[in-house]
C-alpha cells in the first residue's frame, strides 16, 4: 500500500531524519509494521507566523518496494566516431548541452578558456590573497562557469524550457545529495559544486567527448552563411556540424569578434548596483522572529523588490542572488576593475548573508556610451567596474559604505567584520555609482527598511559593485529552433546569449540547444 500525506511540522521533526520517521509512525499508528519505507517529497519553510513551520508532502509504502525516485540513468552510447558539435564554454549550458548530445548519439567537443576546477582553485586563491586577476581562470571563467562558485541555487521559473526534475537527477547521479529534489529552493553549495562538476566531465570523456581547457576562441569559422567551427589561441581548428555558444555573460572578447565579424547582436537591458552584507543572525531574527533559530533551521533568505522613481522614471530596485550564510567574492575578469558577487557553501553556515541589490538599467542609462553600438551596455557596465577599483585603490579591495551612512551619504569612518576576503576601502559610493543607480538604491533601502523591520542597520555594509547580474548582450536566435537568426549551424546559449538566469535554466537551455541542432543537422 502506498500513502501520500501532507504535514505542518515544527523544523526539528522536519530535518531530523529519524524524528520524522518516529512521528510518521506514531501519528500513523504503524509502530507495529515491519516492512515500512517513509520518504519526503516536498519541504518548504514558512515563516510568516511567529512560529516557524515546515510544510512537508511525504509518502509511505507498507508491504511494497518503493517507486524508484531516480528515472535519470547514465547509460551513455560511445561516441568517439560520432560526428561531432563543437561547444564553447563548460559553464552548465556547454556541460548539460555536451551530456545530451553524448545522450543522442553525438561526440561534442567542449572548448573551455580557462583551467579545470582544480587548477582554478589557485587563480581564485590569487585573486583573494594577492590580487592578481588571471584573465582566463577565475571566478568567471573556467570548468563549470561561474556556478561552480556561487551559492549553487537550482530553482528557476524557467520550468517550461525543459525538464527541471531532470536537471536535479542529473545533479544527483552526478554526487549532489537528494535533498535538492525534496527542497522548496534547492541549492548545492559551492564546497560541493566541484566534484559535480568533474564527475559530469568524466561522464562526457568516457562516452568519447573531448574538454579542452585552457583553449581560448578567438575566431569563428563561417563560409557561406554557416558556421563551420571555431579558430584556438594556439591556431587549431576545430569543425563540426554546428557549434553551439555558451560562454557565459562576462565573456566580453566574444561579444567584440562577433561585432568584427558583423554577426547580428543587439543590446540587452540588465542590472547594475552593490552586494548588501548584514550579520547572518540580524537576517535570522528579522525573518525568523527570534534571536536563535537553533540547529534546524537553516539561515534564513530573504526577497525584496520595489519601484523607486527618480526624475518621472521609475525603474526596479531588486535583491539578487541572495547568499545566506555565505561570502562575498571578488569576480572581475581583468585587472584593473572591481566586481563582487556571492557564493555559499553547502551549510551555509557563514556568519554573514549577503545579496546584490541591484538597478534595472537600459539604454536610457548608457547614451553617452552610443558610439559602442551594440556593445554600448557593455562598456558602460566596464567603466562602472573600473571606477570602482580606481577609488578603492587599484587592487582587489572593493569601495564599502555602511548602509545607514550611505542612505545620509556620509562616509563611514569605520566598516564592519567582512567575508571578503581582498578587503574594503571606505569611499562614498556615490562616487563609483552614477547618481541614477545610487539614489534608487538609496530610496529602495528605505524602503526595504519598512518592508524587513532591522534591515536597514549600519551593521550592514554596501560594497560594490554588483555589475554582472546579467549579459548587457543578447544574441538572438529563432525562437522555434534555436538557430541564429543569420548565421545558421550556429546556437548562442545560456546567460551569455541571454536566455538564462541561472544554472538551472542554463542547464536546460543547454540541452534544448543540443536538441534542436541534432534536430536540424545530424544525419538521420
């Protein structure tokens, strides 16, 4: 017999394995059962009361096997003779996109600009300690893109572009723990995200697919309207029957060769603002309405948006890639400009939370960067960067305000315990921000203020600047397949095309760019 049940929990029955199955057999009256398996299906928190709760869907089968969670098999064809797609980038669009053509019977061949996860490690490492940015391997670049670094957040509202439960099995036959198939927002971690990623490398090598790392594009190879492959740095070609784009939005050198070979771009509105970094315990109390939320409950996230006008325009104000328990991390792609973003790992169990804050932005905001054309966004996006390392002191340490000193404009003669681990030099953020991003920053905090009574604190610092949110880019493709809407054979992808926001959706748009060019071009 199977049973499905829906449960409001108190979180130390909700987390603890063995007191949910103590609970589910008392309040089921099977103590008695013998051959009894108890699993949860679905578990999200809810704290809008003073009482925390947990909301868990679970299911029981007594004296019958359980259905299998896992459909997803690695049971991969060889295609090392197999024609072949060529894949730029092993961000999770070029990895899902190269494990579903190795699925249809496909050899991809991944080209990656930067180092493995482990070689990587020593770039960041650099970043951190000695502020030396490696152009090809950082934060950014490198096995696994910027997810592998991040707060490995999974959940999307992009479930109609492919199988969402499909990504999270692939995760978890690949080493990600099943929770992220019973979590409301599932997220991996990134002390986890490396040994994923290797293993979904490894998967793709022993099907007869080829990663080549530290191997940098810098042409492409079209004749006739189609695109024939790519050119190394080392001067190798490489061909295929498609190629397939998935460099990521902070691969800026590809944008340029795609203007210089007059393939059709187009400017794409994103967000540009700073990472908020409060005591983990302030967001805790705030959200979960006390002082402790002891040892069930994880550290609490938050989500804040608002429209703020300045001037008759209003325009959103935003929390972004919210990090609980995490840290901030420095994510520039040259020297001489500052970015931040966030990461968390697995636990979360960082005393800080962090999360961007961030502007909408559009042409309206970058008219006096028109002579860049296309890559107007773009270069507006740098300068914003390069200001910011230029007034912080041109290394790696980030300009920080605290946030009750930045909403007076006041500069803060001292700045709180940080994550980040290069350092903070107290500026005037306004003097790195243009005043239109800074003052709706500055109203929106207020505003968050009201909406999360505690947030707004000078125990929270603002550091900038959170700039890579998203491509200010779109390479723009057929909506039906996929294909570049001039130069056929060819397949942006993901966040660098600008169809993805995540490593879930560009999981998916990876595999359904995989399809649609196996669909057009491979032999029947």
């Amino acid at each position: 017999m199977r049973k499905q049940l829906s449960l409001v929990l108190p979180p130390e029955i909700a987390f603890e394995k063995e007191r949910f199955e103590a609970y589910i057999k008392q309040s089921q009256q099977l103590q008695e059962v013998d051959n009894l398996y108890i699993r949860q299906l679905r578990r999200s928190i809810d704290a809008r009361s003073k009482q925390v709760k947990v909301n868990v869907n679970a299911e029981i089968f007594i004296d019958e096997p359980p259905s299998q969670r896992i459909s997803y098999q690695k049971n991969y064809p060889e295609v090392s003779k197999a024609e072949q797609v060529i894949i730029v980038g092993a961000g999770p669009a070029g990895m899902f996109a190269a494990l579903r053509l190795v699925e249809l019977g496909i050899k991809p061949i991944v080209v990656e600009r930067g180092s493995d996860v482990r070689t990587r490690r020593r770039d960041l490492a650099a970043i951190n300690k000695e502020h030396i940015v490696n152009p090809e391997s950082n934060y950014c670049f490198g096995e696994g893109g910027a997810g592998t670094y991040s707060d490995g957040k999974l959940y999307t509202r992009s479930t109609k572009r492919g199988d969402f439960q499909r990504i999270l099995e692939i995760f978890v036959v690949h080493g990600a723990s099943e929770e992220i198939l019973v979590d409301a927002h599932p997220h991996i971690g990134t002390n986890k995200l490396p040994n994923i990623v290797t293993a979904i490398r490894q998967s793709i090598i022993e099907a007869g697919g080829e990663i080549h790392f530290n191997s940098k594009v810098v042409d492409f190879i079209v004749k006739n309207g189609e695109m024939q492959g790519v050119r190394l740095q080392n001067g190798v070609n490489l061909e295929g029957i498609g190629v397939i784009l998935a460099t990521g939005h902070s691969a800026r050198d590809i944008f340029e060769l795609l203007q210089q070979k007059e393939i059709y771009t187009e400017a794409k509105p994103f967000a540009i603002g700073v990472r908020i970094e409060h005591p983990q315990q302030i967001i805790d109390r705030i959200q979960y309405h006390c002082d402790n939320r002891g040892d069930y409950l994880p550290a609490s996230s938050y989500s804040l948006v608002s429209q703020i006008d300045y001037k008759g325009i209003e325009k959103g104000v935003f929390s972004f890639c919210m990090c609980p328990g995490g840290f901030i991390v420095p994510s520039a792609t040259a020297q001489g400009e500052v970015v931040v973003n966030g990461m968390s790992p697995s636990r979360r169990n960082s005393k800080f939370a962090n999360s961007g804050i961030v502007v909408a932005v559009d042409e309206s905001d970058w008219k006096d960067y028109t002579k860049f054309g296309v890559l107007a966004g773009m270069e507006f996006q740098k300068s914003i960067e390069q200001k910011a390392c230029i007034i912080a002191g041109n290394t790696q340490k980030a300009p920080a305000q605290r946030m009750v000193d930045f909403v007076n404009r006041k500069v803060s003669l001292s700045l709180p315990e940080t994550s980040y681990q290069p350092g903070l030099t107290s500026v005037l953020i306004d003097e790195v921000l243009p005043p239109q991003i800074a003052q709706r920053l500055r109203k929106g905090f207020q505003d968050f203020g009201k909406k999360m009574k505690g947030y707004l604190t000078n125990e929270a610092v603002v550091v900038g600047v959170e700039s890579r949110t998203s491509s200010p880019v779109r390479i723009p493709r057929d909506k039906i397949t996929y294909e570049h809407l001039q130069i056929k054979r060819f397949f942006p992808c993901g966040e660098g095309a600008g169809f993805a926001g995540g490593i879930a959706s560009a999981a998916m748009d990876g595999e359904r760019c995989a399809e649609m060019l196996v669909k057009q071009y491979a032999k029947k």
